[in-house]
C-alpha cells in the first residue's frame, strides 16, 4: 500500500500564482483552523454535480458534509433556458446505463424533456471505401417492451440545470456550494495551528472568489477525501502528484446547431431518430450528426486544425454546402470543395460551394443511408476544441480521487466522455457508501481501492479503442489499411451475434 508522505501531498500552485508558492516557501506563517467536510469536490460539471447528487440520493451517505467548488456562477446555470428552437452546441449522448443512473439519483426528473431526443438507429459508414455497418435497436426490441434506445441526446446545459435542482431541493445544510469561487491553493494540514485538530494527511483548500475585485478573504476547507472533477488541467491531479500520459490528436472538432429538412421526406425515416457517422480519412477523421427534437442536430466533424480553421471561416451557406457534402460526395470532389478560395463574408450572397456542390451531386451515385439535408445554422454555434488523449496513472492517492476528464480524456468518435464520466461518479458513490456503511474511512487509501479498481481498465479499454479506430480511419489511400477496416466494417454487418454484442456494449451495461 502506498504510504502517505509530503512528496504526495505538496501543494498545488496554479501556474498564474506562482508566486504564492515561493511565498510559502519563504514564509512559515500558519494556516487558519479550516472548515470540516467529510466531501470536497472540485468541479461544478456533470461529474461533480453527479457525485454530489448520487450521495444526497443514498440513505447511507445523505448526511455527509459535503461541498463543491465551482469557478462558473452556479446561479445563472440553475436558471439556464433557451427558445425551444434554439440548442446549445454542447451536446452530449447519454447511454441506457448512464440514463439509469440518472433516474435512480432523482436527477433525469428535472431535465426539459422536450430538449431530450431518443435514437434507435445508427448508420456509419467508410468514405474511402464504401464499406457500412448499421445499428438499428428497433429490431432489438420485443413486442412487449418499449423500443429500445441507443442514446439518449441532450445539452449539457439541460443536464447540469437538472442535477443542480435535484441538489438543491431540499435545502441540505450539510450541503455548501462555492459558486464564483476558485481553488487558489491546496496543501496538506501540516501547516495548521497545533491546537486544532490532527489534520496532517488532509488536503487544505484555499478557496477565492473569481472577482478579483472582490474583498472576500479566501475560505479554508478541509476534506476528508477530496475528488477532482476539474478537467483535463485538473489542479486536484496536480496536488496528488500524479502524472498522465497521453498525446494531442492533432485534430480539432468543429460543432455547430443545424436545422435539418423535413425528414419526412422520402427516403429518409418517419422521424428524425437516426445518428449518421462517416469516417473521411482524407480530411483528418469522421463527421457525425447527432439528432435533436424539432428537426434539429448537432454537428460533430474531427478534422486537422487547417480544414476547421477553414470551415469555422466561411459563410453559412457555404458551410452548409460543405457538411453537406462531407456527407456525400466522394473523397476526390469533397477534397477539392475543402480547398476551394473562401467566400467573402461580406457577400453573404456568394453560393459558389453551394453551386460546387449541387453540379458534383448530378454527377455522383448517392446512397440511401444518408441524413436529411442541413438547412440553417444556429447562429453562434460554430465553434472548434482541439481533440486529445489523456490517461491518469492513477485514480486515487490517500484522501483524493479522480473521475471524469481529470482522470480521462478520450476522442469523441464514440460519444462515450461524459458516459465514462458518469460510471466513475456511480462507482466512487457506491465506494463511499460501502465506506460510510463499514465504519471505514472515506478517505483511506483501502477504501478507495474499490472504486480504482473497478473503473480503471474498464475507462483503459474504451479509450484504447477510441484511438485505434482514429487511428484506422485516418489513414487515407487503398492500402492494407483501407482493405482491413473495409473488412472490418463488412464482417460485422454480416454476423449479427457480432453486431449484438458491439450493441451491448454500447448502451454501457
């Protein structure tokens, strides 16, 4: 078991603070006697929010003390609302499993519902070669139960609004949410007055408002366990000394709002509960459409940061044309449109992509399994995130754990991110409740060994995964590459105990 010791436990210094850290070295001035919690997390996303809504759930961890701190005005998120017709561009899929956990919390009560849209099938295919494979739950489902879903999609907005109402309604004392505030330091509780109480292995928040402005005196908690579900960068990582290892994609993911034609229309499907996946090797990775109620989807394209830069710089109607095209045109014609001379913006008028390809579409056999036409783009939802691979070495140190993208962060291809995020928030829940239930110290390292133990190869295998097929699919060209997933792609079409199982999978159970 690995002992607990200052190399573990040195403070974290953000690296806009620098300063505090020399401070400390030089100066030996004692901490103030901090506030107890047997619960700190940091980060106010659907994993922390999650966390902390798994624990007010249980009977047997309900009344822990607990506390999260969030940088963004947790306020203005509870009260989050947009025009029915309007969706924000971070969207997520949620699978059965991830569904399930939600509605056993009390948090998939509180979404808007009308924000939420269900698919049973999905289409992906290979742009290089033609090959597809299709998922179609429909077929799953017996006549006597409800059709099955593949994913369930809604705005992370729409998710964290929820969980903030499910936390928040019963008005738990033992319950304190930093809002507005940021962690500006953490260290071990060596350095506390000896009067107080033996709190040498606990990490000591300092936390601040973000106003700097603000004549607040930061706040001192202390955490009986404290969980980091503070990002890729997370500070919580950084405290507990432990390292990742990973690579940068190089490759961005361009998303945006679309408003799609009337699906009705043949050929395509009665209702718009189809998600659409091609892999375009030649342009750096796949395109996704993902559907929203009311005709709407969201748009997931991973390409190299050049083809983003230059889709984010054109106007909507040749950014329409191009998604369009990514989506039907061969590799060749859909090369040439991605170098064509950008439009100027101003001439909104300029149709020359949009006449590019209405004149290549005569000229090419298009097949049925494709999406309805984009219409409209939401305006201000075209945007870009670079596109990474992160793993912790480690979930866990005494008095600290990782979930989410702070232990985690994989290639979006799959949709699996805030899936993986939300099994690491119902495990890390069940550890503690198995803790509290035994007597045992929450935040012993024997303790949190539940939880590692059960989530790290699980989240090691999905993330491997991911990259090899980004890997596999962004090799361009008719080379073996091309033959084996082409293969790939065939063979599991033609077996259904195979594409029975990848199904399986899928949903997350």
């Amino acid at each position: 078991m690995r002992s607990i010791s200052r190399a573990v436990l040195r403070p974290y210094v953000c690296p806009s603070c620098r300063h505090f850290g020399a401070g400390r070295r030089r100066f030996s001035s004692k901490l103030a006697s901090p506030e107890l919690y047997d619960v700190v997390c940091v980060g106010g996303g659907p994993a922390g929010l999650g966390l902390l809504a798994a624990l007010r759930a249980n009977s047997v961890t309900s009344k822990l003390k607990v506390a999260l701190v969030e940088t963004q005005d947790l306020r203005k998120a509870q009260s989050w609302n947009l025009e029915p017709t309007q969706f924000s561009n971070r969207v997520s899929s949620l699978t059965p499993s991830s569904v399930s956990f939600l509605r056993s919390i009390g948090a998939y009560n509180h979404l808007d519902v009308t924000r939420v849209q269900d698919y049973h099938d999905m289409q992906v295919w290979d742009g290089q070669t033609g090959s597809r494979i299709s998922f179609d739950w429909s077929m799953e489902t017996s006549p006597f139960e409800d059709m099955r879903t593949v994913a369930t999609m809604t705005e992370n907005a729409n998710l964290v609004r929820a969980l903030l109402r499910r936390i928040t309604e019963s008005g738990d004392e033992n319950l304190t949410l930093f809002s507005n505030s940021t962690v500006a330091s953490i260290n071990n509780g060596s350095d506390l007055q000896p009067e107080g109480p033996d709190l040498s292995a606990w990490p000591v928040l300092s936390v601040k408002p973000t106003d700097p402005a603000s004549t607040t005196p930061p706040k001192q908690i202390a955490a009986r366990l404290l969980v980091g579900a503070d990002g890729i960068n997370s500070p919580v990582r950084s405290f507990a000394d432990i390292p990742t290892h990973g690579w940068d994609y190089g490759r961005h993911g361009i998303v945006a709002t679309l408003a799609l034609d009337n699906p009705a229309t043949p050929p395509f499907p009665a209702s718009m509960r189809t998600a659409y996946q091609r892999f375009l090797p030649a342009l750096g990775g796949p395109i996704a459409l993902l559907p929203l109620p009311n005709n709407h989807a969201t748009l997931v394209w991973s390409t190299t940061p050049e083809h983003a830069a230059y889709l984010k710089s054109l106007p909507t109607k040749s950014f329409l044309a191009m998604v369009n095209a990514a989506f039907r045109l061969d590799m060749t014609d859909l090369t040439y449109m991605m170098g064509m001379d950008t439009p100027s913006t101003t001439t909104p008028s300029d149709s020359s992509h949009e006449d590019e390809l209405t004149w290549r579409i005569k000229h090419t056999p298009i097949p049925a399994h494709i999406p309805p036409p984009a219409l409209a783009v939401q305006e201000g939802t075209v945007a870009s995130f670079p596109l990474r691979f992160r793993h912790a070495a480690q979930y866990i140190t005494p008095r600290v754990a990782l979930v989410g993208d702070a232990a985690h962060v994989i290639h979006p291809l799959a949709g699996q991110g805030l899936n993986l995020g939300l099994a690491d928030v119902a495990c890390l829940a069940r550890t503690i409740q198995y803790a509290v239930s035994h007597g045992m110290d929450v935040g012993d390292l024997l303790s949190l060994e539940r939880y590692s133990s059960e989530r790290y190869l699980p989240n090691a295998k999905i993330g491997g995964a991911c990259d090899l097929l980004h890997k596999m699919y962004t090799v361009p060209g008719s080379g073996p590459v091309a033959w084996a997933r082409s293969l790939g792609l065939e063979t599991i079409q033609r077996l259904p105990f195979v594409k029975g199982f990848l199904m399986k999978n899928a949903e997350g159970y």
